[in-house]
C-alpha cells in the first residue's frame, strides 16, 4: 500500500499547477515556425514539467506499507528420553512416528506452520529415543522463550509424563494451551530399583570404609532380596534380606580399601521372577583411595588456647591429620614429626628454647612451615633462627585489630569477610614499627583504633622454594569464640585459617608440563576435557607443542590422539566415553632434552536415571492440559487432534513493515523529468526551432 504525504499543505499542487501552465504559455504563446500542434505538445511537456519540479518543492513523501502475514505455529515436541523406548516396543514406536506424521501432514493443510523438536529444542525428522533424562518443564520454557514475539498457537507434547529432572511442569503456569499425548505404559510392574548409593568418595588405603545400599521395592511382598558387591569382576561380600512388606531395603556393607587410584565397586541387586526393567538393578560406586592423609604437626612450648583452635580448623578438613607436640606435656615420637606435611610453631623461638632445636631441624629439612609470634618468643632471635622479621623496639606490646588484604593473590575468600574479622577483638602483637621482605603477601594487615596501617599481622613468603607464613600475634581463640558468639558460627575464621593452612601445606608444582583432566569425574554423557600446559626456564606458558594422549580403560584398551597447542586452545575435547576409570599417559617433545610424560586417572560414570521409573503418569499429562487449556490424547486418538485444530480459530498474525522515502531521492522522477525536458528539446529541435 502506498500514500503520498507532503510537508507544506496539498493546496499548494493548484499554486504548482498555475505556475506551470503559466510559465508555458508565456514560453509558447509567440508564433513560431513549427504547426500549432507541435506547439500545443511543446506547451503541455513544460507545463508537465514545471508543475512536478514545483511539487518537488512541497516536500512530498511517499509511504510505503508492506503487510506480512505469519501463519499460527504448532510445535510438536517430542519426549526423546530413554524411559519411552525402555516402555515401548519398535512397533508401537513407528506407530507413534506415523501418527506424528500423518498430524503434521493434517495441520499444514490446514494453514498451520508445523515442527517437530524433541526436548533439546531441535528440530527433528524422526525420533531418536537417547535423552538421558527428561526435563518436560524446562523444554516447554525454552520452547516458548525461543518463540516469544512469535504467532505461537499451541504446543502439542508426546510423552510418557515421565519427568526426573528440573521442576514439575504443573508448577509453571504456561500461556500457550499445551495439548498432551500420552504414549508408554501406565500398569504398575514389579520392580526392584537400587534407588541410591550412600559412601565417602576418599578413602584412605588400608582402612575400611562404609558403603549403604537403598533398594526400593514396587509391588514386591515377602520374597528374598539379595545385594552383591563385586570389585574387578570378584565377588566381595553378598547380604540378603527378606522384604516383610517393606518398600525401602537397605544393605550395609563394610568394604576395605586395599588398593590405591581409582576404585570401582559395582552393586547388584538379583532378579527376582517377573521382573520386567532389570537396568535399574545394578549401579558402581567409584572411591579414590589415596595413601594418607596430610600430617599436619603443631609445636608448642606450653598449653595455650590458640593451640584448640587451630586443631578446631585443621581437623574439619579430612585429608589433615593433626598432631601435637608440647614438650613434658603431650610429646609425639621423632619419626612421626619428620613426616610433617606443615609445622606450626605457637610462640615460635620460645625465650626458654623448649622447642628451638626442633625448628632448627625442619628449617634446615625445608618444611613448610607457619610461624606464631607470642609473648614468650625472643624478638631478637627470630632473624637467627631463620624468621625475617626485625622488630626496632622489643618488650612493649600493642592491641590491634586484623583488616583483611583484599589484593591478596595466593587465595581467595568470600567478599563479605571483612565485615566478620573487622568485628574481632584485639590481638596482642610487638609495639613499633618492625621489617620484613618486600616479597611477602600481606593476608592481615594491623588496624590500630580504627586507623588501618601497613604494617602486616598475617603474611607469607616463600623462598628457597620453601613456603613460610608468619602470623605476628597472639590471641586467635578469642577472634573464633567472637564470631561464634555473634553468629553461632565459625565461618569466615575458619575459611580464611584453613585456606592458610591448605596453601603452605600443598607443594608448588614446578614441572615445565603439565595436562590433566579438567575434572576428576566426568558423565558418559559429555566430553572428556584435557587441558595441556607448558612452560619454558622462565615458567612463561609457550605454545605449539604437539601433545600425545594414551588412555587405557578398564579392561586394558587402549586408544590414542593427539592435539597441538596454541594461545587461546590449550585443551582437547574427546566424545563421550563409556562407563569406567581410565589411566592417562601424556607426552611432548618439543623443546625439552628428553620425552616429558605426565600419568594420572580419571573417571567416566553413566547416568542411569532414565532407568529408574518406567510407568507412565499419564495423570500428570491430564492435568497440564487442563491446567493450560489444551486436551490429552492418547496415540490411538491423536487423529482426533487434527479435528480438533480444525474448529480452532487461529488467525495469522499481521507484521507491517513502513518505509517513508522522499519523492526527489526516487530514481524514477530523475528519469521523469529527464525524459519530459529531453523530448521537449527534440520535438523543438526536429520542428527546426533553437
């Protein structure tokens, strides 16, 4: 559609026509040498064409309309989980496919833009059942979010009602009128489900750990049920119970940790006779059993209640293991001590030199170590004993509070934690100004009052490739029991202590290469990720290595690839891979004087929920439809669908598109005008005229 408007009043066009008939009489009303006709065609070119130049001058626009019509859209979507092809038969699966069909055939025919999806939101030509898991509500979001602005009319869903992930579609009140199809079988089975798997993750080798086995059972009374637990294909331990019309049954078992890496125990539960779903009878617990745990050895020259607190920290952490030393009171054997993984020494270079030798000994060993400077420490023989702190007066003390260094770079912490420590109570710490290295991190700084200095209360260093924090104070116990009594919780203190000692404790990685899995554990429904790192004698990361990958699974296969590195592509994607743990060998040549190799494992576990439940909730399907304004079906019915569509008054949906362009910038008025002045001047030309 188009509509001419102008800038100035339309009355004008009678002015623009005046003045083009009258600037061609004045120019033609002469006699001249050709005949009166040609002189009246001369007249009429002019007028024609000085009238359009002075309506150019009006402004005028011309408005463009251009309507398009949207047909109402229908999206199948199509429930491609598991749980319906472990219900229905191939037969009953091409019918279902057909009856699709044959729908979408229906509805285009009757105006309809029709597609078909499954619950990834993508557009599908047949039906391939593999979803591991069924997210009906969060399908339909995504659905109609992608359709928003769109002529969307319904929405027609082929399921078993069957949902084990995201939240119930009944608890989302959809715009769209959602019509249901119910496909699957409804009839409660007899079934013996291992429902869950109960254990620690970490065990440590030689000890025994505890693994607890639910099993549900479903229209299952007084029969025996039996659960095994198998280790490498071998019998482990087996129990049996009687199920005395219980629904839950549960299994304890006591397993002991003998071998280190990645261990996997599968559970099975027997069959029992007519049992149909046998998939959800069997599942594998995977435990990392590792050699020890983290000794972690505190020193003291007396009983102090810094000591508790610490010990509080340390042992919520279950890789620590904490031990004690208070010489004449709680004395641990040499040999254990040597084991440390991190000494903390509370009153470190005791005036009464109890426990300076000791410190002496791990100093020269290269232990990690952290440093508590109390009021029975000898200022003047920290720097002897190895401590870089120099304090200008000794024998005065001062209250300070702590102020958390948010620059901090070796961790991190929770934003808020500021506000918790800027609550504690005052420290004791040494009066004055005092040195230490300049590349220390600062992790507490003093606030004395509430003036915040640079002066440090809590810092680390590492040199000699030893990791040292020092804390320059005493009186932690009273920040915990602060916190505890404000909040009933010990969190910030805790979090930023543990993380001190989890940093000084952990050995720096030094190795020039390095590629692990980005994850310990990955799903057999995702990529397995590697990231490949490597550095030169500046440990500067250097790109263009080519990386070779050796996995080995379970049962001794073993596959191979191999990717180069490059600035922004440091990992490598392999597809999903099947249930099991797996060993890794990877090397790199590449500017180093021998083959370097890293080893390590990594775990694959399969994703078995779809197998849980097979009885369709078609009562579920009944009442989204209701809910949103739809009708349920059954596949034997869905003709009735396309019927029902038929006395549904759908209307497109109308989008116009306006476009304003004015008439002088149109290529066909220049050519207008030119062709009236060009055959003016030919006709005058021809007729012998100048």
């Amino acid at each position: 559609m188009q509509r001419l408007l102008f800038e100035s009043s339309p009355a004008f066009i009678i002015v623009c026509v005046a003045a083009g008939i009258g600037y061609g009489y004045l120019l033609y009303k002469a006699k001249h040498t050709w005949s009166k006709r040609t002189n009246q065609l001369l007249f009429a070119l002019r007028a024609v064409l000085v009238t359009f130049l002075a309506v150019l001058l009006l402004g005028p626009i011309l408005k463009l309309t251009h309507n398009i019509f949207e047909k109402p859209a229908v999206v199948i979507l199509m429930d491609n989980s598991i749980s319906v092809k472990e219900a229905v038969d191939s037969t009953n699966r091409l019918m279902v496919q057909q009856g699709i069909d044959n729908l979408t055939e229906k509805l285009m025919d009757e105006g309809f833009e029709v597609a078909q999806k499954n619950l990834e939101n993508e557009e599908i030509e047949s039906i391939a059942y593999t979803n591991q898991s069924s997210d009906l509500s969060g399908a339909i979001k995504k659905l109609t979010a992608d359709y928003e602005g769109k002529n969307l009319a319904s929405i027609v869903l082929v399921s078993d009602g069957i949902y084990n992930s995201g939240a119930s579609p009944l608890y989302n009140l959809f715009r769209i009128p959602v019509y249901t199809v119910g496909v699957g079988d409804t009839s409660n089975r007899l079934d013996l489900v291992l429902k869950n798997l109960a254990y620690n993750k970490l065990a440590y080798q030689g000890n025994s750990f505890p693994l607890r086995v639910e099993a549900l059972l479903k229209g299952i009374q007084n029969q025996e049920v039996i659960a095994s637990v198998f280790h490498e294909g071998k019998l482990v331990e087996r129990q049996q119970k009687k199920s005395l019309g219980k629904q839950l049954l549960e299994f304890d078992f006591e397993l002991e940790a003998k071998e280190k890496g990645i261990q996997r125990f599968d559970i099975v539960l027997d069959r029992l006779p007519q049992e149909m779903n046998q998939r959800n009878n069997r599942a594998s617990a995977f435990i990392e059993v590792i050699e020890g745990k983290k000794k972690i050895v505190l020193v003291a020259p007396a009983p102090h209640p810094d000591i508790k607190v610490i010990r509080s920290v340390v042992e919520q952490n279950s890789n620590y293991e904490f031990v004690l030393h208070v010489p004449g009171v709680k004395e641990t054997p040499g040999a254990q001590l040597e084991l440390a993984d991190l000494v903390i020494f509370q009153q470190v270079a005791d005036s009464e030199g109890k426990t300076n030798s000791l410190f002496s000994k791990f100093y020269k060993n290269g232990t990690a170590m952290l440093a508590m400077i109390g009021p029975k420490t000898n200022l003047r023989r920290l720097v002897a004993s190895g401590i870089p702190i120099t304090f200008e007066n000794v024998g005065q003390w001062d209250e300070v509070t702590p102020l958390i260094n948010s620059q901090f770079r070796d961790f991190g912490f929770a934003e808020n934690i500021n506000g918790v420590f800027s609550r504690y109570p005052p420290a004791s710490v040494p009066f004055g100004k005092f040195t230490f290295p300049a590349t220390a991190q600062v992790l507490l700084y003093q606030r004395i009052g509430s003036v915040a200095t640079e002066r440090p209360l809590v810092l680390s260093l590492d040199e000699n490739n030893r990791k040292m924090g020092i804390i320059i104070g005493d009186g932690l116990w009273r920040w915990r029991l602060n916190e505890f009594s404000e909040t009933e919780k010990t969190e910030a203190f805790d979090e930023v202590f543990g993380k001190l000692f989890q940093y000084l404790s952990t050995k720096e990685d030094k190795r020039k290469f390095r590629s692990f899995p980005v994850q310990n554990e990955f799903t057999d429904t995702e990529p397995v990720v590697f990231e490949s790192q490597v550095y030169n004698d500046l440990y500067e990361q250097v790109y263009g290595n080519k990386i070779d990958i050796e996995l080995i699974d379970e049962k001794g296969g073993m596959k191979h690839y191999d990717y180069i590195t490059s600035q922004g592509s440091s990992r490598y994607r392999i597809g999903s891979m099947e249930e099991g743990v797996y060993r890794y060998r990877a090397t790199t040549t590449k500017g180093f004087d021998k083959p370097e190799e890293v080893r390590g494992e990594f775990l694959v576990t399969a994703q078995t929920i779809e197998a849980q439940n097979l009885t369709a909730d078609f009562d579920l399907l009944r009442k989204m439809a209701t809910q949103t304004g739809g009708k349920f079906y059954t596949i034997k019915d869905l003709a009735n669908l396309g019927e029902d569509f038929q006395q549904t008054k759908v209307k497109s949906l109308i989008h116009s598109d306006e476009s304003f362009n004015s008439l002088i910038n149109l290529k066909w008025v220049f050519f207008l005008l030119l062709m009236l002045i060009s055959t003016e001047w030919f006709v005058r030309k021809y007729s012998g005229g100048y």
